[in-house]
C-alpha cells in the first residue's frame, strides 16, 4: 500500500482553503497567521497527538511557473498540505486529532472549503479522507519503530554514553553494581517528551574535569 | 587538458616552499592610488610557479587581499559585488556557521583580528633569519615611502627545530604536511593516496577547479569567480587561520588518559589524529609506528577506510578520517571529492621539548593557512560539517578531537575490540586544545590579475 | 526558519508534468517499491528520515463542495516531500554526486527539469519549484537519522546486555560488558543542536 512503509503512515492530505474576497484578512494569512503562532516543540499540537514522527503544514499558493516553452497555469484555490508520518492506522490518528487537539484542528481547518467542524468524529474522517492524495512512493528510514520506541532509544544512548565514560576505569564489580543501578534509574525515569529538544533522562552526573590554562606543564 | 601557465600562478599555491622562515606582513590601504603603486612595485618581486631550473630560491614574496583589501584599492563595483559571498563577508562575519563562538569567538582574537580591519597579506618566506628581516626590511621601506598603506601588524611562523634540526611537526608533537591532493595539471611529486579514488581503487588528480578559478571543477562546472575573468582566472581563495594550542593542557591530558589507555599514551595519540606523531598512518599500522611506512611514498598517504567501517584501526572520529574521509561514506568516495582542501601552514612560536616546563598562555600554535577554489563548498562545510560536528562520521554531536570547540558533554570514542588489551576507550572532560586567535578570507590573484589590480585597469564585462 | 527543525529540513517541491507522461514516474515508483535493493543506495546515504513523492493528476485536486471553484489545469503535479538532515546545499550536492541517475528518471518528466547534473542548474531548478513550510514538527528533534539507527543499535544492546548477565559473576559480567561496549562503540555519539543553516 503506497501510503504505508512498515509501520509508518504517510498521511498527504490537501485541504482546499476558502476565498473571500471581501474579507479583512484573507483565509489563507488567516491560517498562516495561526501556524506563525503554534509551538513547534513538546507543546506542539502534534506532541499530543504523539504517535507523529514528523508533521508539516504548508500553505500552498499556487502551481509554480517553471518558464517557457512551458504554459502558465493558476490554481483556482489555495491548498492547505497537511503532511505527516506517524505509527498506526489512519482512522486512529484522525480520531486522535478529534480528542487531543480539536482547538487547533478547529482554528486552522475553518478556513477550508467543507470543513465540518470536529464535533463528529465521522464526518471530520470522511472530510479529510476527501481531502487526502494517495502517496505514490514512500520512503521511511526507520519504518519498525514508534515515536515512543525511538525517544526510550535515544534516551538509553545518552544515558549509556554517559555511563559508559563514567565507568571506565572501575573494577569489574564496581561497574557491575553501577550497571545494576544505572538499569534500575533508566527504568524508573520519566517517560521521553515527543518534540522536546535535548534528552528527558536520568540526570547527567558531573564529570567534568576543569582544564585551567595557567597550570604548568609538569608531570 | 592544457598545461597550466605556472608563470602566471602565484607559487605558494602550487607549492609548499618548505622554507623554515617566514613572516605575514598584513596591511591597511588608506589610498587607492599609491595602494596600488606599492602593489605595482611588490608584483615585480612576487615568486611565481615556475620550475625551479636553478634550485630553490633563498625567499619568496607573495600576496593577498581581503575583500575590504581589494575595494579600498578601487575595483569596480561589478566585480567586487561578483565575488563569493562567503569572501564578501569575510571570517569573522562568517563565525556562526564555522562555530567560532565562545573560546573561539572574535572577541578573545588578537587585537589586529579583533579590532582592525585587514586589506592585505604579504607573505615572506626565506632560508635564513636575516634573509627574512632583510626582506621584510625592504617591504617596510616600500610601505613607508609608497605611501598610502601601512602595516597593521606581523605574524612570524616557521619550521620547529628539534634536536637541532628543521623539523615537519607541530607542537603537539604530530608529523604534519601530508596528504596535500594532487590536481591536473599542477606538476608534483605524485604520491598515491593524494588524489581521488577510483572506482578500481587507483588514485586520479582531483580537478583543477577544485583549487584555481576558471577551471571545471569536480562537478564539471567552473568555480563561483568573480568578473572579468582575467581577474578571477589562475587565482584562488585562502582561509588564514591563527590557531593557539594550549600545549601544556595537551600534555597533561594525554598524560593522564595515556595511562588510563591500555595501549599507552603513544597509541593514544596517534587515535587522536588518525596517525602516529611521527607520522605513520594508524590505518595501516595501527599498532605501532612504522618508519618504513613513512617514508615509503607509495604508502604513507595510500589508504583507505572501506575495510576499517567500524573504526578499529583508525576511529571513526579521528582527524585525518573527519577531514579526508576518503570511501568512508561508500559510493567510492564521490562525495568527498569536492570537499578537499591544500593546506600551506605552519607553526609559530618556539618548541619545548617534552621534558620541559612549558605554558598554555605563551604564543604557541599553527598558522593554518588552506587553499581552494570555493571556500563555502571547501573549508567551510569541512570546518563546519565534518570538524565541528559529526553526524556523517557517525559520532553525532561529537567534535574533532583536537580542533573542536568543545561543548560539555562533548567526548572522543576510540573504538577497539573485545580484548582486554585494546578495549574501546572514551576520552571525556575534553578541553580546548586548540583556540582561535584571528584570521580572514583572502584572494590570491594571478600574476596577470595582480598587474591589473595595480594598473587600475580591472575592467568588468 | 520555518523550513528547519533543528536537525531535520522540511522541503517542499511541484513540478508540472504534461499529463500523458505521468504513467512513466508511477511505473519507476511501483519498481522502487517492489525491488528494495534500488533503494539501498538512498538508504546508505542516511540522510532522508522520510521522503514522499505525490502524483496530483490534473483532476485529482480535491474538490469539496459545490461552492468551491472547479480546477481546470493542464498539467499533472508532482509534489514532493522530504525531511532530511544537513544543509540544503549538503543534501542537493549529496544527491547530485551520487543519485543522479534515481533523480533523472523520477524528474526527466517534469517540465523544464535540467538534469541532476552538472549541480548549479539543478539546485537553480529546485530553487524555483521549492516553496516554503509554514509549520514543522518532529517528535525528535536533536536526532538526526544515523542517530536515530544508532540508538536503536544501543537499545537492543543494552537489552541484551541486561538479560545475558542477570544473576552472573563480576567475571561473566565484565566480558559481556566488553562485548557490549564493542557492539555501541560507533553509536555513542552525543545528540545535541544542529550546525547553523548554511
């Protein structure tokens, strides 16, 4: 199925935006303003949403003109591309964006030709299942992980790294009680935040070794 | 191809000189006319890439500018808007993206990077010490009575003697001043290993493009160059960068890890760089030096990573494999091949033996001075991309051991194997070994580019 | 900039295709997919977390209600989508070196496209065709692929490490640590903030 590589979803849905002609501000700045304003780290929308790896959403004005001999050609509308690749079967995902984020779906999707609203869940599926262009190929890295598999990942290879440092010189069965520890803690730590920059983890011990420049060069 | 007309090439780009002396003279131009009058004179005595018939030459003279250089001495409009941006700008504008930030930032510069403004570079370099203050001597007599320019500040640098001798190391110890790339058309000692590789495991000179204006490049296009072309063509872009190295911290620290180290601080060292300080590639040898191998031209450049993917013999972080990744990447090396630069520095400040006090604060360090014909597609993404950073490496976030403008958690991993003589071994707690002290971006002309510049009589299409 | 996450660049690009040669890209596409060994060489790049291409036929923009204006285009459309690490300028130069060929037969289609090769025509190409991302999300935003990979490697060691030593001697317990720090000795590397855009 061209939308889907491994246990990744490759959603691709244009979402036609509504002209007026007499209004103040149109739908489509409408719509970019509210993008201009949304959080794009973990209090972003699609945090919440969390079984998204990656989302975008562009505004796209119109076809480009790539030059003669080629023929000019306009939209007659905007499109509103939502893009975005999470873990499991579609209907969850748009039933998800129903519970967890319908103020923003509402804020930003009002401006769309047809947009029904998410007060039900099945004519809000139907709309975007209207809306959506079926991927032709799909290309996914890692398509056998999900979003929460991949943050434990890299919240165990920092912690690891570090611990790896911390312990390196130390007796066998020192390092073996500090392993057993280190477990323990990296299991009990909280769970990774989608869309936070930098690592959630245990809490990095210091090692730090100060390098003064005024000390002499004797052994 | 042609042969290239290496009268017309400035000859400390076709050649290192491998003279033990030398001293940049950098300058302000405050008038444009007698500016170029003393570029007029100084272009009569510029060494050139000629043959050497008769030996080498007791000194030679080249020269540089800045972009600043080259509008206060009155080009047109045309062709100063036409140069690379990355020149336009100049280093120290440029310093977000090369991660010259915090220890490395503009303000901890010598005053002259700092504060001043650098129009050009006359670099001398000579046999004899005295040859060398003559030299400069006389420069600074034409300075005086051209009029016009004055000297903003020197910068000697040289060979270190070492046991009383001329010697190629720097002062962290290491042998430097190999694998500088071959290129068509520019005669040289070839040696294995310098150029690209071949999909049948041969080495080709890269494209004489990848270091000369006007020339195709190794995606077959030529170089961004500045009009007209008599300006651009047979001249290229430097990077001069003065960089400290904070001997005694090295020492200390490869002291300390060097006994943590289960090979021991020699083999240390050599994971650090990619080869043994006294040069033997740690690729080929990875447990001992190899004097043979040294000096063994068919061999101390002629390797590769295919057979070492997970670092074992050379680590996946180590200098020589971060700035050359040579097939590293797969795709027999094609990446790689337009990222290569020439390197020309050399060191400045006196050695200290190993044995011997020695301070961080002394003025101690390598001029690092590098060739190419785009130093947006060259130096700065190997600065950028490959020494301050590592994600093609594959060591993430983790910087060039040596050059890197460490951050806290930042640490050198030395792959090993599951031995408990040589397990694999992490460097932590890293300090700055190597800080920037000043630098710029400058333009080397041609001979027939500089005669124009004098003459006034650039002239844009 | 909204194109860029941290590590990760959103890059969005159309290019019209006269309608009848639309088949031709669908039919590489329907290849790629099934033979996953022309895929290695984008894989072996590792710079691409994921990519899509879209084919909009001329008529196959959705078309809600009836209030809604009617498209009448000419041209098909293909879209595509990628996020990807490094520069712009690293990833188009990455690519053009050594995809060429993947590259022409996906674009040779589509309207006034250069050729992948020589590079600076191509990127001026993708220049034009390129607009912008208005919103970018990514639930990992420090990670670049190869991190990501590398942590999964370190993962599924650690786990190993723990079921094999559970209840075993310091002895037993420090050559399997051994082992494991050979297995994660290339996938340690920190995570952290991405080199400026350039």
């Amino acid at each position: 199925m061209a939308d889907q590589s491994g246990s990744v979803y490759g959603l691709t849905i244009l979402s036609p935006i509504k002209q007026n002609p007499s209004a103040e501000v149109s739908h489509s700045c409408a719509i970019r303003k509210v993008l201009a304003g949304m959080p794009r780290d973990e209090r972003s929308p699609f945090a919440k949403v969390s079984s998204t790896h990656m989302a975008r959403l562009v505004v796209m004005d119109d076809v480009v003109f790539v030059g003669m001999p080629s023929c000019e050609e306009h939209l007659q509308s905007q499109y509103l591309i939502f893009e975005t690749n999470f873990d499991g079967d579609l209907d969850t995902y748009l039933e998800r964006m129903v519970d967890e984020i319908r103020d923003e779906v509402n804020a930003v999707w009002q401006h769309c030709w047809g947009f029904p609203g998410t007060d039900e869940v099945s004519k809000f599926k139907a709309y975007m299942k209207n809306c959506q262009v079926t991927t032709t190929f799909f290309f996914a890295d890692v398509n056998d992980k999900t979003v929460q598999d991949t943050l434990l990942a890299l919240q165990s290879q920092a912690a690891v790294s570090e611990f790896i440092e911390r312990n390196q010189d130390k007796p066998p069965a020192e390092v073996q009680k500090q392993f057993a520890e280190f477990m323990q803690k990296l299991g009990n730590a909280p769970p990774p935040v989608p869309g936070r920059p930098g690592m959630g983890g245990p809490a990095r011990m210091e090692t730090k070794m100060v390098w003064a420049s005024t000390m002499d060069g004797r052994r | 191809m042609s042969r290239l007309d290496t009268t017309d090439i400035q000859g400390f780009v076709l050649r290192g000189y491998a003279l033990p002396f030398a001293r940049y003279l950098f300058l302000n131009i405050d008038d444009a006319q007698r500016g170029r009058h003393l570029i007029g004179y100084v272009t009569k005595h510029v060494t050139t890439g000629e043959h050497w018939d008769a030996g080498k030459p007791d000194w030679t003279l080249n020269i540089a500018f800045t972009h600043p250089g080259l509008v206060h001495l009155g080009l047109p409009d045309t062709s100063l808007l036409t140069f690379p941006v990355e020149f336009f700008q100049g280093m120290k504008a440029r310093g977000e993206i090369l991660n010259d930030t915090g220890k490395n930032a503009p303000n901890n510069w010598d005053p002259m990077w700092r504060d001043g403004r650098i129009d050009l570079w006359l670099a001398v370099n000579s046999k004899t010490k005295e040859m060398l203050d003559g030299r400069c001597a006389d420069l600074e007599e034409l300075v005086s009575k051209t009029g016009g320019t004055k000297i903003a500040g020197t910068q000697d640098a040289g060979a270190l003697r070492i046991d009383g001798q001329w010697s190629t190391k720097e002062h962290f110890g290491y042998t430097d001043g190999f694998g500088n790339p071959d290129y068509l058309g520019v005669e040289r000692d070839t040696q294995p290993g310098q150029g690209k590789l071949m999909p049948d495991g041969t080495w080709a000179p890269l494209a004489t493009g990848e270091l000369l204006l006007g020339y195709a490049d190794e995606a077959g296009e030529l170089p961004v160059a500045p009009v007209p072309h008599l300006l651009a063509n047979n001249g290229t872009f430097m990077v001069y960068r003065k960089l400290h190295e904070n001997v005694a911290t090295f020492r200390r620290y490869l002291e300390e890890k060097g006994q943590l180290y289960k090979g021991g601080k020699e083999k240390l060292a050599s994971k650090f760089i990619g080869r043994w300080r006294d040069g033997t590639p740690v690729e080929l040898s990875p447990n001992a030096p190899d004097t043979q191998i040294v000096k063994d031209k068919q061999k101390n450049v002629n390797f590769t990573f295919g057979n070492d993917l997970n670092g074992t013999r050379c680590p996946i972080g180590a200098h020589v494999r971060r700035t050359n990744p040579r097939d590293a990447f797969g795709f027999n090396g094609r990446l790689v091949n337009r990222r290569r630069i020439t390197r020309r520095g050399l060191p400045y400040g006196s050695y200290v033996p190993e044995d011997q006090l020695v301070r961080d604060e002394d003025e101690r360090g390598i001029i690092f001075m590098a060739l190419n014909a785009s130093l947006f597609r060259q130096f700065e993404f190997v600065q950028q991309q490959w020494v301050e950073y590592g994600n093609d490496a594959r060591t993430g976030n983790d910087k060039d051991i040596l050059l890197g403008n460490h951050e806290e958690r930042d640490k050198y991993t030395i792959q090993g194997t599951a031995d408990w003589n040589n397990p694999p071994f992490v460097c932590g707690g890293l300090p700055h070994f190597v800080e920037l002290r000043g630098g710029d971006y400058f333009f080397l002309p041609s001979m027939t580019a500089l005669r124009m510049i004098a003459a006034g009589t650039v002239d844009p299409r | 900039m909204t194109n860029i996450n941290h590590k990760t660049y959103a890059m969005n690009a159309i290019t019209p295709m006269k309608w009848w040669k639309t088949w031709i890209v669908r039919l590489f596409f329907l290849y790629l997919g099934e033979v996953t060994s022309a895929q290695s060489d984008l894989k072996q790049l590792s710079f691409i977390h994921f990519a899509r291409w879209v084919i909009v036929k001329r008529n196959q923009f959705p078309h809600i209600t009836p209030e809604q204006p009617k498209e009448s285009m000419r041209y098909d459309y293909l879209l595509f989508f990628s996020n990807f690490n490094g520069t712009w300028n690293e990833y188009i130069d990455a690519f053009s070196a050594v995809l060429s060929d993947g590259l022409n037969i996906i674009w040779r289609w589509s309207e006034k496209f250069p050729g992948s090769v020589p590079v600076t025509p191509f990127k001026q190409y993708i220049a034009r065709c390129q607009f912008d991302t208005d919103y970018y999300y990514t639930a990992y935003p420090y990670a670049t692929t190869n991190d990501v990979k590398a942590a999964h490697r370190v993962k599924a060691a650690l786990n190993q490490l723990e079921k094999e030593t559970a209840g075993k001697s310091p002895e037993e317990f420090a050559q399997a640590y051994l082992k494991f720090l050979v297995a994660v000795q290339c996938d340690i590397g920190e995570t952290g903030r991405a080199p400026v855009g350039s």
